[in-house]
C-alpha cells in the first residue's frame, strides 16, 4: 500500500515563497543579506535573547556552539545516549569525549540525578537534548551546571517554540542550538542556529563560522574557522516560516491533543505509554511519540511495518542509543534508554493532519497494539 500519511512534512503556508524570490531578484542569494538578518533577529526575539547567529544546520551549529563554549580535546561533556547522533558527534568533533546518561522514563530525557551521577572531574559541560520537543528538566540541570562552573548547551533542535515555567526552551543554558532540517517544526531546507549567551564568545562563534575571518578586518584569519553560513534565500524560506511558527505551533499541539485522547484507552488498558503532562512543561509535540509498554524492538518493527503496509501509515523508531553505535560503544548499560529504544514509536505529526485523519491513525494503531499485545 502507498503510504497515506507520512512522519512529517514541511508546510509553507506563508510568506515563504514571495521572500524568496524577492531574494532572487535582489541578487542577494549567498551568505550576506536582509533576509538572513531578520530571520536571525525572529529567532533571538522568540528565545527573548539579544543575539541569534543562523548556520548552515543543526549539526554544525553544536559543533560551533562547543567551540565557542572552549571545549577542548581531553574534556568530558554529559550528554544524553537517547538522542539524534548530532548531539554526540559534536562533541566528539572538537576531540572531547561524550558521556553518556540514561534518560528518565517518564521524561524521555536525561535527568539532572543521572547527570550528577556521571559527572568526573573531567566534566567540562553538560549537553541537555529537549527531546522530541518534549522539555527536558533544564532548570535542574542549569543550576546543577552553575554549582559545578560548567557550562550547558541545550540542543533545540526538536523543541523550538517549547517552554518551562514559561521561559523559552534554549534560553537556560550558556549557549542553545536549533534545526531547520525538512521535517522540523519550521524548516529552511537545510538550516540551524546558534546562541551564545556571553558577548565575546558569541563573537568568537561568529568568527568561527565564517572561516574565522576577523569581523572587523577582511581577510585576516586569526583562527582556524569552518564556512558554516546559512544563505539568504534559506533565510527568506526562515523568515517566511518563523511568522507563522505560532500557527506551526498550535497545530502540533492540537495534534498531539487528539492523539492523546484517542489512544488515552490503551495507557489505561497499560500498553501504550504517552508523553507525560508535566505541570509547567509545554512541549511542541515535534512529532508525536509513545511507547509501548512491552514486547521489545521485534514487535515494535511488526507493528509499525503493519502500520505501513495495511494501512499507508509512516512511522518511526526511537533513535538507537548512543552507547550502542560503533564509535560510542562502551558495552554499559542504561536500562531506561534501552527500553525506551526498543518500544518507542514517532507518529505521523504536521501542520494540516485533520483530525479525522488522526482518528484513522489511532484506530490502526489500536488494533494492532491490541491485537499484538
Ligand atoms: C536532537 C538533534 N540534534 C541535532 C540535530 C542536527 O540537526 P541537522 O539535521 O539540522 O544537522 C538533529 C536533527 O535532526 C536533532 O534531532
């Protein structure tokens, strides 16, 4: 069968389109121009921080933001093993060694005890992932980082527009980074950004993003830098997207609302776990997730290739644990991220999946849950 309902899929609804062929015509295509400029200046008013610096994606805006943080080679940094591989890499990419924390089941992301528990006089900074846009507990692990002087990177890239206590996700740590890949909340194509909290190494993290060229004097390169520059015609696709994150935003949560109450009679019957409702923590649902309650990674495949093949709905798994890939393996063992691994599902979530449809999705899954149970 032809899949019907994808994971996700970029909407641009807006402006998107006139911006960038206004970008087109301007002749203003490459890494300098207008667009760029108020893209950077929507993202940094959204965060309520002075100061946002696009990059060329998510990835390299880590690598940029650990730089700028002064990680160097032979330091630790904590970082959640259930994560997108980025988080990791980053790291690794500056020479320091990733450490990895389980997650909390309840949370899906790692806790500030975990991340107390791993730390060593090594430990340089901790790398907290809002994990599919569900916030992790980064007020705890802020202060935990204060009291140690270490620095926190927040990883945003799937939690843009998320919120604890009302403060903007990404704007705890001494530095936050975000995505704008194709089935992000907004997207660019290929896209990301950085902030950085202190003045002079968000200086430092502009300099390193265009080939470390001073950013009075042209030509002269003081340090070693990367061309990591978003385009401007990203960022009039950027611009476009980010005036209508509000709309982008409400949707998933409406989304996210109807799945939770359709499928509400699995976790009461135990076999499905949904994202908890953590008072003060509002998530972005980037895409909506739940976990299944037993029968390991053998029956999560079943259902989701049933899921595919009988009904044309894409699913996806949890992202395999850090500790379990090639160049991270450790052979410890983080229980909680391993189950959550093993059972965990991402389902269809984009702006414009009707309810009804959302109804269908449920039904198919609650039969074959059910039906596998
Ligand atoms: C948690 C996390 N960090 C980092 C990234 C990297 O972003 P990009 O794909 O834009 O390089 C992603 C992207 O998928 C992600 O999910």
């Amino acid at each position: 069968m032809n899949i019907r309902f994808q994971v996700s899929k970029p909407v641009l609804c807006g402006n998107e389109r006139r911006y960038v062929i206004d970008a087109i015509d301007s002749g203003w295509i490459s890494s300098n121009g207008a667009y760029l400029q108020k893209f950077e200046h929507a993202i940094a008013k959204m965060l309520q921080v002075d100061e946002c610096l696009s990059a060329s994606n998510g990835t390299t805006a880590l690598h940029l933001a650990c730089l700028a943080l002064g990680l160097r080679a032979g330091e630790e940094v904590i970082v959640p093993s259930l994560t997108y591989v980025a988080s990791a890499n980053a790291v690794r990419y500056c020479g320091a060694t990733p450490v990895f924390v389980d997650c909390d089941l309840k949370t899906w992301n790692a806790s500030a005890e975990f991340i107390e528990r791993a730390w060593t006089p090594r430990t340089a900074g901790v790398l907290a992932v809002h994990l599919y846009g569900l916030p992790t507990d980064v007020a705890q692990i802020a202060e935990l980082c204060r009291d140690r002087g270490a620095w926190l990177l927040e990883d945003c890239a799937e939690s843009l527009g998320a919120k604890v206590f009302g403060r903007p996700a990404g704007s705890f740590g001494d530095a936050a980074t975000f995505s704008f890949y194709g089935n992000k909340t907004i997207s660019t194509g290929e896209g990301g950004a950085v902030h950085v909290r202190d003045p002079a190494r968000r200086r430092h993290a502009k300099m390193l993003r265009g080939q470390g060229m001073d950013l009075e004097r042209r030509y002269w390169h003081p340090i070693l830098g990367y061309n990591y520059r978003m385009t401007n015609i990203a960022g009039a696709i950027g611009l476009g997207q980010i005036e209508m994150l509000d709309f982008h935003l409400a949707e998933r949560r409406r989304i996210a609302k109807r799945y939770a109450e359709r499928l509400h009679p699995l976790e009461v019957e135990g076999l499905l776990q949904l994202p908890a409702q953590i008072a003060g923590y509002e998530g972005t649902y980037w895409l909506f997730s739940a976990v299944l309650t037993a029968g390991g990674e053998k029956r999560r495949e079943t259902i989701m290739r049933y899921l595919a093949r009988d009904y044309g709905i894409e699913t996806r798994p949890f992202f395999v644990p850090m500790h379990h890939l090639p160049m991270y393996a450790s052979g410890e063992k983080l229980p909680n991220t391993e189950f959550l691994s093993a059972h965990g599902i991402n389902f269809p979530t984009y702006t414009g999946l009707r309810d009804e449809e959302i109804d269908e999705i449920c039904a198919a899954i609650t039969d074959l849950v059910r039906r596998s149970a």
